[in-house]
C-alpha cells in the first residue's frame, strides 16, 4: 500500500498458468486444480479513498466492469469477518485484458482485501479464507510470486521466487467464460499433465529449457482451441516468435511466448 495525496494505491499483478491440470470433480460442483502459478509485471491499479459512508463501498472504473464486481465483493466479504468503521471509494485504472485469463479481477479483489488488511491491522495470514470465499485465484494473489495451487485455489504453497524469464502476451480478445470452460472437460480430461509439477519448478530454476517445454502444461488448451479458432490463432502466432514454450494461461484467452530477456514483461 503506498499512500498518495489523499488516498492510498495498490497494485494488482497478473498471473500465468505456468502449469495447469484439473485431478478431479467435488461434490460442491468445483473443480479440484494442480497448478504452478506466477505474477509478471502487468498489473491494474486501484486508488483507494476514505469516505464517511460507513460500511459502503462504490467503485469507479476506466472501462466497463462485466459479471460479478470482486472489489465490491471483496469489500462486502471482510465486513463479515471484521468491523469497518469507514466506507470506500475504489478508483480502478484496469490494465489487464478481462476474460483473459490473466486473473485482473482476482487480483483486483486480493488488492482490495491487502488495503483492508493493513488499515485494520489484520495480517495477511488472517485474510486467507475471505481471500478463498471471494474468489477461487483470490489467496494465490494475496501472496504473489511463484507458487504450486491446489484444492479448488484455496491452498497456495508460495516457492522462491523463479526469475530471469520474461513473456510476450498474444490476446486475440474472445472472453472465454471459465464456468463454459469448466463444463467442457470430461473426466477423461483430468489428471493428463505431467508430474510431478516440482520437477517443472525445478526446470525453470536451473534454466532447463528442453524439460520445461516438455513439462509445460495447461489442461483448457486443446478443447478452448477448438472452440474459439482466435486462441488457435494466437498460439500458432506465439509459437512463430520460437520461444521456450508457448501456452494458453488460465482458461483463455491469452496465450503466453516464454523468452529469457527479450519479453515485454518480467516475472515478479
């Protein structure tokens, strides 16, 4: 949180896929995930300012907010664990791609839940399991970093940060709606990457180019590409730039070039 004029701002990264598979069903209708997420160094922004709404919240944004407003969410969800002697105005200047699958609008929320956290001297450690009932990618992003994510996003195990790899983003602009995505894989689907994931984190540590491609993984790839023949595009388009690996990242619809210096955006 860094304080500006008379509010404070936050910084919300985006995330890659760097690995994901899908293991099984539950019974509450979520999926159970295996994935290696990291942050890079494209973010939104949001402003926060103190009002005398108590317990109110309004968000203005530079662009439309489409589907459920998380920062609102996230606002709404902490008053039910703590008190909130003050409302908020949320100023969000958004950056990253919607229906990308870059995660802006989990990354909003985790944003949101870390201002909230540290003007009530909560620490982050306590915010996990509002983070996990606003949003499934929510917890991953109130950590950041490099990290194994499982359970249906809920258990985030934070690695030493991977680093010296950079990215180029090829976003044909589709919004693929996750829940659309979801209902497509069978269970024929699941359990289809490569193990083990640390074996991957390792590859990208010691800079082993050959195993990351080879280990690299993203269970949505294959049926969104069939579905939306943009994302096809863009990954055709990716991997004509020869970098280390390219692949969708979430479930759509940006697609990722892996390069060790020449990207636009850094691992963060």
């Amino acid at each position: 949180m860094v304080e500006v004029g008379a509010g404070f701002s936050e910084k919300a990264y985006a995330k890659l896929n760097l690995y994901l598979d899908v293991v099984g069903k539950r019974s509450d209708g979520y999926h159970d995930i295996v994935g290696l997420f990291q942050t890079i160094d494209m973010y939104d922004e949001l402003f926060f300012i103190q009002t005398e709404d108590v317990g109110q919240i309004v968000v203005e944004s530079n662009v439309p907010i489409e589907g459920q407003n998380l920062v609102e969410r996230a606002f709404r969800k902490f008053k039910e664990f703590y008190p909130v002697d003050f409302g908020l105005k949320a100023v969000l200047k958004k950056r990253i791609p919607m229906g990308s699958g870059l995660g802006g609008a989990s990354s909003d929320a985790a944003a949101t839940l870390r201002f909230l956290a540290q003007r009530c001297g909560i620490p982050h450690s306590d915010i996990l399991e509002i983070a996990a009932e606003v949003g499934s990618d929510v917890p991953f992003f109130l950590i950041g970093g490099t990290a194994i994510v499982e359970g249906k996003g809920e258990k985030v195990t934070p690695l030493p940060q991977i680093s010296g790899y950079t990215v180029d983003l090829f976003c044909p602009g589709v919004s693929v709606s996750t829940a659309k995505a979801y209902s497509m894989l069978k269970e024929t689907d699941f359990k289809k990457g490569p193990r083990p994931i640390e074996r991957l984190y390792e590859a990208y540590v010691k800079h082993e180019h050959e195993v990351i491609l080879r280990m690299s993984y993203n269970v949505f790839q294959t049926i969104v590409c069939e579905v939306y023949p943009e994302i096809k595009t863009a990954l055709a388009q990716a991997w004509s730039t020869d970098p280390i690996v390219a692949q969708l990242t979430g479930t759509g619809c940006c697609v990722f070039a892996l390069r060790e210096h020449s990207g636009l955006y850094s691992f963060c």
